[in-house]
C-alpha cells in the first residue's frame, strides 16, 4: 500500500493528557496570576473563575457544589471514597483498569467488609441491574482504558439510599450525565479538556454533604482528604480555597480551555464534536476488515476513548506477546512518521490500538489519520511475513 502524503495538522492523539484545544498556544497563559498566592485576591478571583465557568458549562445543578482539589482525578476519587464510605455496604463496578483500581482500595486499603464487586472482562459492561444502589456504588462511567461507556443510569434509583460516587475523567465534556443520579462526580483537567496535569475536580450533591456532615470514616483521614471540620463542610474548598497550593499556571489554562468550550457552544457543541469524532471512526471501522471496536455492544462504545482490536486472521494466529509486540510496533511507527502519537492501547488492555476522540480533538485529523492506520498496518504485515 502506497505511503499516503496527507498527515493530520495535530498528531496528538493521546487519551492523557489529551489535545488542547484547537489553535491553542502559549499566549493563552500570558494572564496567568504567576508569582502571586493562590489566597490573594487575583489568585482566589482565578480559582473562582474556573468554578464559575466549569459549573455552567457542565450544567452542573444549583445545589451541587464544584472544587478543585489534589491530584488529578485519581486524588478526588481517592478523596470522595476515603471521606465518605465505610457507613454502609458497596457496590463497586469494574470493567476496566481505573475501575480495577477502586476495588484494590476498597478491598486492600479501606478494607471494606460488606463489599460486593461487579466485574467485566475489556470490550464489556457487568450486569448493572444487579447494582444495589441503596448501598454505596463506585463506578466509572466512561474506561479510559476499555473503551467501553455505560449508556444510561437507568439502573439507579431516584430514591436510593446510597450514595453513587462516579469517575466521569473521560465522560466529563464530551457526554452529557444524568446529575440528580450522581452524588459524587470526579474529573481531571488533562481529559477531555485538554489541561494542565495534577489538578482534580470534585464535585458533590446535597446528599453526599450531608453524608460528610453526619459521618466520620472509622480510619484516619490524611489533610489532603478531609473536607469537614467541627463537623460541618469545610465550604471555602468549593469557593476557590483549595486544600493545597494549585499551580496558577494550570489554572489558567484550565479558564482558557472553558472559554473556548463557550465559544463553541458549550455542553452541547463539545459533544456533537467527540461524536462527530465517534462518527467518522465508525465509518472506517464499517469498511475495514482488519479492525474492530474493543467495545462489543455498540451502546457503550466510549466518544472519548476509542478503543480498537486487530482481528485480522495474520495477527490472530500470533502470540499474545507477539501481539502486543506488533501493536507497540504499529504505534511507533505512526509517531516515528509524525501522524500519531501516544495511541497504543492501554498496558493492562488486551492488545490494541486507543486513540483520543474527545472535544479537543478535529474530525478532519481524524480523517487524515484514517488511510496512515491502514498503511502503517499493512506494513506491520508485510514486514512480518516477509521476516
């Protein structure tokens, strides 16, 4: 197959940290509140805009509460699971390897003695009608590392009794959640914004404050985590006094990436551009034989995180380290060649190929990076056989 010429303007295609936004360059930092503290007027005034900004865009709920918090993502699931669980039975759904993460520290550091773990192989969602969300329910709502989304929340109730504490990293701006069935919703800025590293976002409901506010884990609460003193919300964590100092260079960052969401359309124009993305890789997908969606059920495959499989017959019969040694193959080569960069599968995922569909990122790269995954593949092949 001849080497195609086209290559895409932006070869980053990486699912963390993600694309920026389009046309975006260093002076988008040049108002950034640097040398200053993050408790001074300026820098507080920096936090609060990009609460401000971040709850409009996701049309978060008046009564839920937004804070920028340590440690990306991880640092706010870690802080949501160690501040509020303990009171009552979980549930913890795991069908990918973030998902895999919570139920190790549910089951090996938390301890959790009434835990029940609904479980997946890659390519699958558990069965989430045997989810009992009046106990506790941990749960990713997109894998980052699977490909694989839960279509709906249909299987929580309006009327549970626990809390549900979801990882929504690579759902948040390219998918629109259902809030009143979420109690606890993390993310970070490097998913699908496109940000700055180490920072996270966690958001809480009414019911997970009160939660907070009538509960006290029976383990020790490291300072990064505690959210309540006296009893009571520490409520300056989600009106721009954070519990560490932030970096204002990601800060600021993050206020462009909300503004570019803005001028876009917001919620609703941010994922009719991650499913525009879905959209073309699916009409590839249609026609090429030697690929196919990881995801296996076509109501979950994530927007975000596209995960892929090689069927052809020639990489089936291999080896499943010879796989995985044709996929890292097949991924360097596209960096080596500047087309695409950073988009071999998961280490824990079957062998693969994952590549970043999210808001951030332009169909017509998509597009021009199409017909390279064709030759690249094909020369892996070749190669191969001729070998």
């Amino acid at each position: 197959m001849q080497k195609p010429t086209a290559k895409p303007k932006n070869p980053c295609f990486s699912s963390g940290p993600c694309a920026k936004r389009p046309g975006w360059n260093l002076d988008a930092l040049k108002e950034a509140a640097l040398g200053r503290s993050h408790r001074a007027k300026l820098g507080k005034d920096k936090l609060t805009e990009a609460i401000k900004r971040s709850r409009e865009i996701l049309e978060i709920p008046d009564d839920y509460l937004l804070g920028i918090v340590p440690a990306s993502d991880t640092g706010a699931v870690e802080m949501a699971m160690w501040s509020l669980l303990g009171e009552r039975g979980v549930d913890v759904v795991a069908f990918e390897a973030f998902g895999n993460d919570w139920t190790t520290d549910l089951e090996k550091q938390l301890k959790i003695s009434d835990l029940k773990i609904h479980k997946a192989d890659y390519g699958k969602l558990p069965d989430l009608s045997k989810v009992d969300s009046d106990r506790d329910v941990v749960f990713t709502w997109n894998g980052t590392t699977s490909g694989v989304k839960i279509p709906n929340a249909d299987w929580i109730k309006d009327n549970r009794k626990g809390l549900t504490i979801c990882d929504a990293t690579s759902a948040v701006f390219a998918m629109e959640l259902p809030w009143k069935k979420l109690d606890v919703v993390t993310y970070s800025w490097q998913k699908a914004m496109g940000g700055e590293a180490a920072h996270g976002v966690l958001i809480l409901s009414p019911r997970a404050v009160a939660r907070l506010e009538s509960y006290k884990p029976t383990w020790p609460l490291p300072k990064v985590f505690r959210m309540t003193k006296g009893g009571k919300l520490i409520e300056g964590i989600f009106k721009g006094e954070t519990i560490n100092t932030p970096s204002m260079l990601c800060v600021e960052d993050a206020i462009d990436g909300l503004k570019w969401a803005e001028s876009i359309g917001g919620l609703k124009g941010l994922v009719k551009r991650s499913e525009e993305n879905l959209r073309v890789m699916a009409d590839w997908v249609a026609k090429t034989p030697w690929i196919e969606f990881l995801a296996e059920d076509a109501k979950t495959i994530s927007s975000t995180s596209v995960c892929f499989k090689i069927v052809d017959p020639w990489y089936s019969g291999l080896t499943k380290d010879d796989q995985a040694a044709k996929a890292k193959e097949f991924a360097s080569l596209l960096e080596k060649e500047a087309v695409a960069y950073d988009i071999g599968g998961y280490r824990d995922a079957p062998p693969g190929i994952r590549i970043w569909c999210g808001s951030t990122v332009e169909s017509n790269d998509i597009r021009a990076l199409l017909p390279w995954l064709d030759w690249a593949f094909e020369a892996i092949k070749d190669k191969a056989k001729a070998a």
